[in-house]
C-alpha cells in the first residue's frame, strides 16, 4: 500500500515538472541568471516577423532638458532585418511609471515643434545600411541611432552585467543592463567616430553655390579644421566619465521586449554637476506577429 501511494505522488511530481518545463509556469524560469533571460528575450525578438514601436528620445544638462533635443518617433521591424522610421507628433499621455523612466518623464513634459524625418535601414553584411532619406537630411537625421533593433542588438554585442528588478507587474519582469566603464566609452567613441565621418570634408570636387570647385587652399583649410575639431572631441572623451545603462521590460510569457529605456550619462571629473550631460530614449514594441 505505501509503494502504490509512493508511485502514484511519484508519478504527479514527474507530470507536475514536465508541465512546468512546457509552460514556463512554477518560477521555473524565474530561477535562471538574468544574463540567460536577456538571451532569450532576444531570441523571442528574432522570432518575430514583424512588430510596431513608438519611441522618444531626449537631452538634458544638469537635470534640465535642452528643448530642441526632444523626439517623438515611430516605426516598425519587418522581416528581422528591415527597418523604418519617422517622426510623430508628442504624446501628452501619461505613461506609466516603471524603472529608469525617470528622465524620459522629465523631458516629455517638454513639446517643442521638432523638424520632421524619414529613414528605412536594412542590415546587409552584418551592419545597418540606410536605404532611404532626403539627401538633405542625410547628416542630420536622428533615426538611424534611434533603430530599436540596433539598440537591442548592442546589449548582446558588448559586454555588460545583468540583473532582474524588483517589483515588476504579474506577466512582466524588468531587466537592468549596465555596459562595463569600457564598454560604455567604445559605444559612444563608434557613435561619434562615425558622425564626425560623415561630417569630413572631401578631399577634392568640393563644390560652391554656385558650382564652382573650391581652390585647393579652401578644401585643405576645411580638412584641417576637421582634423583639429576630431582630435579635441577624442581628448575630451578620454577624460569623460560615462554610464550607459538601460532597462527592458519583458512579457513573460512570450519573452519578448515590451519597453526599453536607456540612459547614458557623461560627465568630467572636476566639473559641476549642472553641466553633466544625459541622454536618454524610451521606445515601446506592439503588435508582434
């Protein structure tokens, strides 16, 4: 009689596990180490063949937010590697308060009348390449730094300590992503690197308004003020002091991203704390499919 009572609650325990592994259900999945949780939520991300986002971004300097920084923008991922961006107008919307919202709040109260943008990206060979935009607008758009699928594609690309937030709502849990000191300043170094690329003056068939070439003394006189502004912005990130650090909020039973925020502050030993900059981005993914 006891081995068949044995047997039987046995039996329910193998059933019970085995339910468990296929639903996730049982804090199975709440046990794993949170760098494994962030592995699979970007799986869960791969998995899908399309999903919407809707994002803000913004500047502020010792706690105050530089109007003209703030942007509202919208889109969505195709394909797993395709990508399209544009401008919207701001939400005046409350949005709900969750980890490392803080400074996004603060911005949004901000609405100023922000220039309007287009972009499509497409990754081909491993990076992201611009497909469309008005060649006007080739250098001083925005959006390709706001793609949400590159952003999510740095926190598996560069080293970085995760932990599980407490508190999060039932069928959620938020993520904390720290980049290392080093990891940090590479990020920030490749994002200016590249932007200062785009901005190098040719080294002939520079052009003026009125379609002539430049003299030579004119371009070489350009490429030098290039060369000399390059290595001033280099000197000053070697002595910055940067964080970056973000939080994804993921729908537990799907695993996949419902919202990250990033936050990347800088600023320089010695220096007041009203002129320490923080650049932070919001963006929210739906209608995954």
């Amino acid at each position: 009689m006891k081995k068949s009572v044995f047997l039987r609650k046995a039996a329910g325990a193998v059933v019970l596990i085995v339910c468990c592994l296929y639903t996730g259900g049982c804090g199975v999945t709440g046990n794993k180490p949170a760098d494994e949780d962030l592995s699979l939520v970007l799986a869960g991300m791969d998995g899908s063949d399309h999903v919407s986002f809707e994002g803000a971004a913004g500047l502020l300097i010792g706690g105050r937010t530089v109007a003209e920084s703030a942007l509202y923008y919208g889109g969505k991922i195709e394909d797993h590697n395709k990508v399209s961006l544009h401008t919207l107008l701001p939400d005046s919307q409350e949005q709900p308060k969750t980890a490392g919202t803080a400074d996004i709040q603060h911005f949004e109260q901000s609405h100023p009348a922000a220039p309007s943008y287009y972009t499509r990206l497409e990754k081909k060979d491993g990076a992201w390449a611009m497909l469309s935009s008005a060649p006007e607008e080739m250098e001083s758009n925005p959006l390709p730094a706001l793609n949400p699928l590159g952003q999510l594609e740095e926190l598996e690309a560069r080293k970085n300590q995760v932990t599980e937030e407490s508190g999060a709502a039932r069928g959620t849990k938020t993520l904390r992503i720290e980049l290392t000191p080093a990891e940090a300043r590479a990020q920030l170094t490749d994002e200016l690197e590249s932007r200062m690329q785009a901005i190098r003056p040719a080294d002939a068939g520079l052009k003026t308004q009125e379609g002539e070439s430049q003299p030579p003394e004119v371009t070489k006189a350009l490429n030098g003020l290039w060369e000399q502004k390059n290595t001033e912005l280099l000197q000053k990130l070697e002595q910055a002091d940067i964080r970056s650090v973000y939080y994804l909020k993921v729908d537990t039973r799907y695993n996949r991203p419902k919202r990250l925020t990033w936050t990347r502050t800088v600023s320089y030993p010695g220096a007041q704390e009203a002129d320490e900059e923080t650049y932070v981005t919001k963006v929210d993914f739906y209608g995954y499919r």
